[in-house]
C-alpha cells in the first residue's frame, strides 16, 4: 500500500515522478534509439523496394530479344507468319509454304450406335440410339495399335464387353504413353464417335489399329465398328506429315512443328501456298525507347539515393516521447519529426557502394568484345556527368539511334554478352541491381517475410529486451521510492501519535 503526504504533508506522487524523471533518462535515450532504428529500417526497405522496381526495369537490358531492331510482316498471313530474331538481317527473302506438320487422326467414321433390344419373341424392348460414353461397348477384342517405330514397342490393348466407352478411350490413350506415336483419345458423347490423335506431329507419328478378336489373331471388324465404325478390322491414321517450306529456293524439310527458324527469320506455318517476298527493315524505335525508359527510371532513383547519402542529420532534435508529444501542437511535432528524421540514410555505406558499384556497371569497358566493336557506352552517346550527381546518365538521342540503326548487333553484344572476360553492361547493372537488393534485405529486412534476421531487426530486438530490463529495473526502484515515504509517513504518524498522548498526559488532565 503506497501513503502519501498523509503525515508530513508533502506531496509524495510529484517527489517520486520528479525523482523517476531522472531515472528514466537512461530508458528515455534507449526509447529514442529504437525510434530512430525503426526510422531507419523503414527508410532501407523503401529504398530496396525502389531498387528492386529499378532491377526488373533491368532486366531487358539483358536479353538479346529487347535489342531485336528488325521487323518485318508476312505478305500472305492465311499462308506463314513472320518475327524476327536478334540475328535478323535486313534484305528481301522469298518464302514458301510447301507443306504443313501435321498430327494422325483417327476418327470413329460415322456415328456409333447402342443396337436395339429384342425379347426373344422378336418384340423391341430398347430402340437402338446413339451411344453415350456411359454405355457398355458390348463386345470384346484386342486393340493392336501399330507405330512407324521399333515393332516391339507397339501396344495391345485388352477390351472387354464391360468396359464403357469412356474406359476404353482411357485404355488406348494410357496403352501408347512413353511411346511414339503417344495418342490422345476421347469419346464425344456430342457426336457419338471416338476421336484418336497423336500429341506429336510429322510423318514419324503415322500409326495404324489392327482390331482382333480376344486370341490376337482373327480379325474382328465388329470390334472395329465399335470405334472406328468402318467396316474392315484395319485402319490407318490421317495425316502424320512433316512441315516443309523453301527460304530463298533452299528447302527446309522433316519439320516436326510449324514453326521454324532460318537466318534470323521465325516462319510459323499455316497453311501451303505460292512463295512471297519478305521484306526485314530495322526498326530501332523499339530498344531506343527501351533504353531511354531504363535511364529515366535510373536516374531519378540515382538524384533519391544521392539526396538521401548528402542529407543533413540534427542532433539536436531527437524523437519525441509521448510525454513530449503531449506538450506539443500536431504542427510543432511535425516540424519537429521533419527535422529528426533527417539524415536516415547519411553516409550509408550500402547506398555508396551502390552508387559506385552501379556507376562502374555503366562506364567500364566491355571486356570479351572482338576489337574495332562497341564496347564502351560513351560510342553509343550515352555518358555519366558530374561526380556531384552520383553517376546521372545523359543520353545524345540521335547518336544512340544511329548506332541503333546502322550497327544493332553491336549495340545488342554491348550489353547482352556473358563472356567469362566480362559481362555486358546490362548483364553489369542487373547483376549489381541485385547485389544491392540482397545487402539492403539483409542490413533491414522484409515486411512481407515471416523470417527476419537482419542486421537492424536484431539491434531492434535486443533494444526492446533491454527496454524490458529497464522497464522492471525502474519499477522496483519506484517501488523502493515508495516503500521508503510510506515508511516515512508511518513514522511521522506514529511521532505524532507519541506526541498528542504525551501532550494529553501531561497538559491535559488538570
């Protein structure tokens, strides 16, 4: 129980605040440290999350397909379309679609029915329908589906007369897998009829099924007419062919897609049809504006982070506790935050080596290019300025589209090359992009991660296990405060006691 001023008439609570006031300093300074810490954590992941956006803008920097400064469209799309690749030349080049791949197909050839029921009295008890894929086949066999391969690797298949046409759809299908050809194989109850296709395509996936009876060897057309209802015990797949086109009077055969490759030109095979012209031009719109967005993005993030290093920090002026907070205006505290929270970043080593790591990135040669080749961003017009603006870019726009326009697989190997001498100026900046993004995880961490183990959460979490400490210090030394006035005032009652008995006793019985 805690007495005060009852005896002495001081006023107890005010000593003993004034008294933790001077106690509490320590906790105080702790409490402003672990502000300014949590301060600092959110500033790194604001700047990583900036740095992080800055890596995948990048990215394309690194790839030979955004430096693709060629275009060229196809004269009879219904026949092939074109793209272009980053070897593409530009010239005029005569295409033509001999012949498309294609996939075998084996379909049921007409509409398969459930037969009519009859009582053995010849009365109809279930007219004949289309049948479901619910339905019994009714009839049993052996299925020998025949490829262009090795023989030892065709497949039979067992069917019994229980089997629904869906199960027996699933057993050929499952029958060819890890086989050539392997087949897809449905049963539409739409159309009533089997519908057969091998996954791959070209001449190397024609196929043929052989319809027996349950011993392999008698052939069984009823068999056959309950999948592919064409009368005879044999049947051969459609199609199975390979693609093939003429680019430039040279042939391209055994095309096993359509789709294909030639002197930097992509043709996708449509359909067969007289040969055409292509025209390629280059095209260099495309990676200028790429290249531009990417230092547009990169410089303003550079001006942030040198705005950040340079930032003054005051001393002076500390974050408020809450106890200070109370005897503020909401603009006085925020001109005073203003003010504590400048300088977060000052002189951060991870932001500098950044700086000087990414502006090496940009501006050192390429190592591993041949000789007489770009290999330096400034013969391309794109040069640094002043050290004092931490490693801007300025682009000379008409030099950049000239390189762009007249040497594009140069400008391309200036920043794609992997080579073991030396990367490419964007492999470079990406590459350091995503140093800076692991250093900067690991000095403060993630919101979005359920682990943290960075360098500032740890110094947060040992400031708050000290906090704890001071917070159970102070209050046993409060304790004893009040232990010691309470026990004070006991003893002044008690004198006061003493001295109104004595009193009584010797002045106040005459």
């Amino acid at each position: 129980m805690r007495v005060g001023g009852i005896a002495s008439g001081m006023d107890t609570e005010s000593i003993v605040k004034d008294m933790m006031k001077i106690q509490k300093m320590p906790l105080d300074k702790l409490m402003q440290q672990k502000t300014f810490t949590g301060w600092q954590q959110e500033a790194v992941r604001e700047t990583n999350l900036t740095m992080s956006n800055l890596r995948t803008s990048a990215s394309s920097l690194r790839l030979q397909s955004s430096f693709n400064s060629y275009s060229a469209t196809s004269p009879n799309p219904t026949s092939f379309s074109v793209a272009t690749t980053p070897t593409a030349m530009s010239g005029s080049y005569r295409v033509e679609v001999v012949s498309v791949a294609s996939a075998g197909k084996l379909n049921s050839s007409a509409t398969i029915m459930k037969p009519a029921v009859t009582d053995p009295d010849g009365t109809v008890t279930t007219v004949a329908r289309a049948a479901k894929s619910t339905d019994q086949i009714g009839i049993a066999g052996k299925v020998i589906i025949n490829g262009t391969g090795d023989a030892t690797k065709d497949a039979t298949v067992e069917i019994t007369a229980g089997m629904t046409y869906t199960e027996v759809a699933k057993k050929l299908q499952d029958s060819t897998i890890g086989k050539v050809p392997e087949l897809r194989v449905s049963f539409d109850d739409t159309t009533s009829r089997f519908f057969i296709a091998t996954k791959g395509m070209g001449s190397e996936q024609a196929f043929t099924m052989d319809f027996t009876a349950e011993d392999g060897t008698t052939a069984n057309a009823d068999l056959a007419n309950k999948i592919i209802n064409n009368g005879t015990a044999t049947a051969t797949a459609d199609g199975a062919t390979d693609g093939a086109i003429k680019f430039d009077g040279i042939e391209v055969t055994g095309l096993k897609t359509n789709q294909t490759t030639v002197n930097g030109l992509t043709v996708n095979l449509l359909q067969t049809g007289a040969e055409t012209i292509v025209n390629v031009q280059s095209n260099p719109e495309k990676p200028l504006a790429m290249i531009k967005d990417f230092v547009d993005k990169y410089n303003e993030t550079i001006e942030n982070l040198q705005k950040q290093i340079i930032e003054k920090r005051y001393p002076d002026f500390q974050p408020l506790s809450d106890e200070q907070k109370k005897d503020l205006t909401e603009k006085e505290i925020e001109l005073w935050e203003e003010k504590a929270r400048s300088g977060l970043l000052r002189n951060d080593p991870v932001l500098k080596s950044a700086m000087q790591d990414l502006r090496r990135a940009f501006m050192d040669n390429v190592s591993g290019i041949a000789d007489g080749n770009i290999s330096h961003l400034s013969q391309i017009g794109i040069n640094t300025g002043s050290y004092t603006e931490g490693g801007k870019l300025f682009i000379d726009d008409k030099k950049l589209s000239e390189a762009l326009a007249n040497k594009p697989d140069e400008v391309m190997a200036l920043f794609t090359t992997r080579d073991a001498a030396g990367n490419g100026v964007g492999v470079r900046v990406y590459d350091t992009l995503n140093a800076v993004v692991k250093n900067l995880s690991a000095k403060a961490g993630s919101s979005s991660s359920s682990i943290d183990n960075s360098t500032l959460s740890k110094k947060i979490k040992q400031m708050d296990e000290e906090i704890s400490r001071w917070q159970d210090r102070l209050a046993r030394v409060e304790d004893r405060y009040w232990k010691q006035f309470t026990a004070m005032e006991k003893a002044l009652s008690q004198m006061n006691s003493q001295s109104t008995w004595m009193q009584q006793s010797l002045f106040g019985g005459s």
